[in-house]
C-alpha cells in the first residue's frame, strides 16, 4: 500500500498519553490538515511521522515500507517547523541548499536549484540575504523552500503560518494549497485554526485528547460531524438534547419534530443545527417555542440568540434576509431534518 | 528613561568606581612593570631606576625564543582541547534532563575550588608509579607493569586541561542552552544525521562564542606556571615558570618584568589576530 499509512500509533510520555491508538491512511498526494484544540497531540503526532519521537506503540508505513524505526535522516520528507528554524549562521541560499549540500550535490546543481525554489517562492534574487533580514512571511516561505529542496515524498508543516498576521495568513494558505496542487506532493498540515483547515485540506482530521475524532472532507466534517466535539470545534453550531418517546417519536426541547430519528433503542441524544440552518417564524405550529434574548448585527450577517426551553439556540440570517424580530418578541423556532445531525449523547 | 549626555562632573560618578578599581588594581601594577623592565639590576640586590634595554636584549636568544614558542604553543593545546572536548560535553550536558545537569555543574564549579598546587599534587600522584593509575592498568591485565606518567608533556597537558575545563563549560554552557533545539532537528529532517548535524549546524552557529572561549583559555593557560614545574621535565617549562623563578629566586624583577611585558605583548597580538581572523569570516 503506497502513501503514509498510521496503524494504531501511539505515544506515552511516563503515564501521560500523548496519542492514543492513532488510525490513518493519507493516500499520495492528498493534503490532510491535523486539527485540534493546544495540547491534543497534533505536534507529537507529527514529530513521530518525521521520527523525531518514535512511538511507544504502533506502526507507521511510509510507500509501502515500514518506517517506524527509521531514523529522520533517512525518512525522505521535509519539515517546516513552528518556529520556522532558519539555520542563522546561513544565507537565504544556504539555508535552502543545507539538504543538497549535506548529500554531496554539486555547486552548479545546488545553485540552479535553489534559483528555481526562490522562482517558486516569489523571492527571486535573494539567494545572499541574510535569513535575519527577512520579513515574516519571507522567512516562512525560505523555510517552505529549504523542505522541498530534495523534493521529497512527504511534507510536513507544524502550524506553520501561525507567526503572521491575519491578512498575510490568509493569503500564505491559499499560496501553500496551490503550490501543493501543483507539485502533487503528499502534505500534512497542523493548525488549531479551523478555517485555516477548510481552506487548505483535502481531509481534515480532527484530534483531542490524543486520539482522532473525525477524519474526513472539509464539507463532511462540517456538514456530517461524528460528534458532539466535532460539531462544536468546527463553526459554530446549537447542540440541542433530543428525546424520544416510547413510540420512537423525537422532541427537541419539548416539541415533536418531525423527521428526525434516534438511532433504534435510544432514547436520549443531541441534535446539532448550524445556525444558519435555523429558521425563526412565527410561534405556534409545531414550531419550538422561545423568546429573543439579544440580536448582534455585524454587517454580513445578523445574529438572532434565542432563549427555548433553558437553552440559547442561535439563528444567522444574511442581511437579505434579515429577520422581522425585536429582543423580547416571542418566536417559533423551524428546524430542517435534512440538515440536523443528530449525535450521540 | 530619558538618555541625556552628562553635563556637569557629578554626572560622572557611577564611573568613578570601576575607573578608580582599574586603575589601582591593572593599570598602576602594569605601569610599574613596564617601568621595572627597564631598570638596571644591581648584583645580588635589588635593582636602580635607569632606562636601559639589556633586560629586552638579553631575552632575544634562541633560548628565550624556544621556551616563550613552546609556553604559546602549550597554550594554544590547551585551549584547543579543552573545546574539543567542552562542546560535545556541554552539548550533551545542555540536552540532558534539569538533575543531571545540576549535579555536573556543580562538580565543575567544584574543581574551581581546587588551587593550582593541589591539583598539581593529585595529579602527580595519579601518574606516579607506586600509587597512580597504571596500578589499576596492571590489576585489569591491560598493562604488565606499574610506570611513572610523569614528568611528560603528557601529564602537563592533562592537569592543564582538567583546570580550564570547568571555565571552558561555564562559558559555552549558556550558549548551547540558548541555541533553539529545533534547529538540529530540522537538520535531522533535511538529511543530515545526528553527528552531521552538530557540525553543520550547532558549531558554526556557535562560532563566536567557541571563539571567545578559545581565547579565554588561551590566556588562562597562559600564566600557568606550577603545574609545568610539577609535572614536566625542564623542556616543559613555560615563560610563566622563568618569570616566577627569575622574579622570586634568582631576584631579578627588570629581567622578570621585561619577560612579563613581552608576553602580554605577544598574546595580545595573537588575541588581537583571532578576533580579526574572526569578523573576517564573519563579514564572508
Ligand atoms: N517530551 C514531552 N514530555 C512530556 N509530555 C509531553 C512531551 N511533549 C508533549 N507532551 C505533552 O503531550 C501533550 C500533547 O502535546 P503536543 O503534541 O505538543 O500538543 P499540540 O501540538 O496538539 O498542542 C501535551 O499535553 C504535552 O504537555
Ligand atoms: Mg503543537
């Protein structure tokens, strides 16, 4: 099996688990996008791909070959660090050139590579700058650069854009996704930053507590989230307790709805509704019954909070379709089955 | 802070003390020194002010010239192997968990404790033949019988070494603390192995600061002169023994003095070309 495959990976720092019992299969050139809340084992993960930790259980397969013992010099990937670890004492062009030079490539070779990688970063001529003149997100891009030098099987970035300011953020990711389109190379990419994840992945793995929770599309993760965890890191989203009656029926916050299910045998679970999913009418009707608690308009869109039964469920309209309500107006909440997930509890 | 060029005399006063201490304690001294080292000596006495150039003189021979090579040349071994040695140790020691460290470097700054005489003395006895350690070489078969280490250049070399040593790690360990891990790391990952990587990366990047303890040792090597006389043939003596022992037996301080002179004036050149040698690499 080509491609980098996890099987049961996991890390033990004394009796603190890291990572627990990882599971995943990243096929060649797919950009996955490791996300999770600070301390959920996103690094450690990563540094066991590169070999920096080696696990204390599992197995990781890199092209088919079992690398779980290999040694990081030898793994033939790049790795772009969360403190980027420009060598200082090395020019721009050194620094790019370190993985060529460190394997005996001739001068002339070196060079013509590394003009071509600054071609590719947009810094063309800056081969004999000193990395510590650079701006942040010159520096970010040498050190994309320097990884790819041997244009290697796999690339790896620890929340490497998390130094730069929001607008160069933005920009430096939709920059990274198209340079990855264009040279097919196997990328995985760690960030807390959910839409950081949605812009640049082609799988999103979502990780806490060392262990994953979801691994699947951008939409899928966002639309059909595994659980309640999921649907409340990814976006905003109302978690709603749903329960069932003896005949099967589901009620949220006291209301039958019809078209929602529980799964057989259950009578309690959650229900996420994203709020732009939500629909606000008038009371009565089978509609759930609240009260407007507080509106926030922000521009493109408004926000409705909404007290129903103890909980607050929040409704996004576009300014299109700005609701007719006032703070204190009672309403009737609608919720669409199609796209209502219910979770477990 | 408002930063404003001083004014008026008071405004001087934090430099008073600092100038005060160098002047009584380096410039003074060196001053009387300088002037010693043109007096004349009076046989079997003291000496007389004059301005006479014999003691210089006297100290361009093919003798002085052999010894004062070999004091630099010592120096300069020194120097070189207490940072051979020092970087990996310290480097290893920086990476280490926080007890191991503590207990290492409170070892080390123990041996600074230590006077040069009593160093010189347990040294002498470890390479002597009747309690040193060739009777531990016998007893493990790898020797077949008990020998004296010393006198040798060896020995000297060996207790030099172990006495700039701890100066050598407290001068390179804050640097290697700083340098950021990750910076051998993502050379592991460009495909540089371990060892190539602390050559590649930790020690250039360390240039600097190797240099600055090159030099330190350099000179605290330098002024060494009991443990050449105790554990070193007479070939083995530096200019710093000549001058202690023109200075106290043979009681001649303008010879002494000019020797002194002389030698600070020769390692200041050699520091001098160092640091020059040095910022020209840097400005590569
Ligand atoms: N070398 C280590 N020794 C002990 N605990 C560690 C070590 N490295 C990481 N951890 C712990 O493992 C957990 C996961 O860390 P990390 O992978 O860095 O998280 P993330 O990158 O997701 O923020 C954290 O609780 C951290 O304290
Ligand atoms: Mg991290």
């Amino acid at each position: 099996m080509s491609g980098l495959n996890l099987n049961h990976v996991t890390k033990q720092f004394g009796n603190f688990t890291a990572v627990n019992d990882v599971n995943l299969s990243v096929p060649d050139g797919t950009f996955v996008c490791l996300l999770g809340p600070s301390g959920c084992g996103k690094t450690t993960l990563m540094r066991m791909i590169a070999g920096l930790d080696l696990p204390t259980g599992g197995s990781i397969q890199l092209g088919g070959a079992d690398i779980t013992q290999v040694p990081t010099h030898k793994r033939d990937l790049g790795m772009v660090f969360q403190s980027l670890a420009l060598f200082p004492h090395l020019t721009v062009g050194e620094n790019i050139a370190y993985s060529l030079r460190i394997r005996g490539t001739p001068k002339d070779i070196q060079k013509k590579r590394v003009d071509e990688l600054l071609a590719m970063i947009h810094l063309p001529g800056f081969a004999d700058r000193s990395v510590a003149k650079l701006s942040g997100g010159q520096r970010q891009r040498v050190a994309i650069a320097r990884a790819l030098a041997i244009s290697p099987k796999l690339f790896l970035l620890d929340e490497p854009l998390s130094a730069l300011d929001a607008k160069l953020r933005e920009a430096m990711q939709v920059e990274l996704r198209q340079l990855q389109q264009r040279l097919g190379i196997t990328t995985i990419v760690v960030t807390h930053d959910q839409r950081e994840a949605m812009t640049m992945a082609d799988t999103v793995v979502v990780m806490n507590g060392g262990e994953i929770r979801q691994a699947a599309a951008p939409v899928d993760i966002y639309r059909r989230p595994a659980d309640s965890f999921v649907a409340d890191f990814i976006g905003q989203t109302n978690l709603l307790p749903v329960a069932a009656d003896s005949a099967g029926r589901a009620s949220v916050l006291g209301e039958l709805v019809e078209g929602i299910a529980l799964p057989a045998g259950a009578a309690k679970g959650m229900l996420s509704v994203r709020p732009e999913d939500v629909q606000l009418t008038a009371p009565g009707h089978g509609a759930i019954a609240g009260t407007v608690t507080f509106i926030r308009d922000l521009g493109g869109a408004i926000e409705t909070f909404v007290e129903a039964g103890g909980t607050q469920v929040i409704a996004v309209s576009s300014p299109r379709n700005r609701p007719d309500v006032s703070v204190g107006q009672s309403v009737g909440i609608r919720l669409d089955p199609a796209t209502s997930v219910v979770l477990a509890r | 802070m408002r930063r404003e060029p001083p004014q008026r005399l008071a405004d001087y006063g934090p430099l008073f003390f600092p100038a005060g201490m160098l002047i009584v304690f380096f410039v003074v001294p060196f001053a009387t020194m300088i002037a010693v080292s043109v007096f004349q000596r009076e046989q079997g006495g003291f000496y007389t002010p004059a301005f006479v150039f014999d003691n210089y003189a006297r100290f361009l021979s093919l003798f002085f010239g052999k010894v004062l090579g070999f004091s630099l040349f010592l120096a300069i071994a020194v120097a070189a192997a207490c940072v051979v040695i020092g970087i990996p140790f310290t480097y290893l020691l920086s990476r280490s968990p926080r007890k191991i460290q503590i207990v290492w470097l409170v070892a080390l700054l123990s041996i600074l404790s230590l006077s040069e005489v009593m160093i010189g003395f347990a040294w002498s006895t470890l390479f002597s033949r009747t309690a040193g350690i060739t009777n531990l070489f016998v007893w493990l078969g790898l020797m077949a019988q008990a020998q004296a280490l010393t006198p040798s250049f060896g020995a000297v070399m060996t207790a030099m070494t172990y006495q700039a040593f701890p100066y050598t790690v407290l001068v390179l360990y804050p640097a290697l603390v700083r340098l950021d891990p990750t910076l051998t790391e993502a050379a592991r990952t460009l495909g540089a192995s371990p060892v190539k990587a602390f050559f590649t990366v930790v020690v250039p990047a360390l240039r600097n600061t190797i240099l600055a303890t090159l030099i330190m040792v350099f000179i605290f090597a330098l002024g060494s002169y009991l443990l050449p006389q105790l554990l070193g043939r007479p070939q083995h003596w530096t200019l710093s023994v000549l001058i202690t022992d023109q200075a106290i037996y043979q009681s001649n301080m303008p010879f002494a003095a000019a020797m002194a002179v002389f030698l600070v004036l020769v390692s200041l050149a050699l520091v001098g070309l160092a640091l020059y040698a040095g910022q020209q690499r840097q400005a590569k």
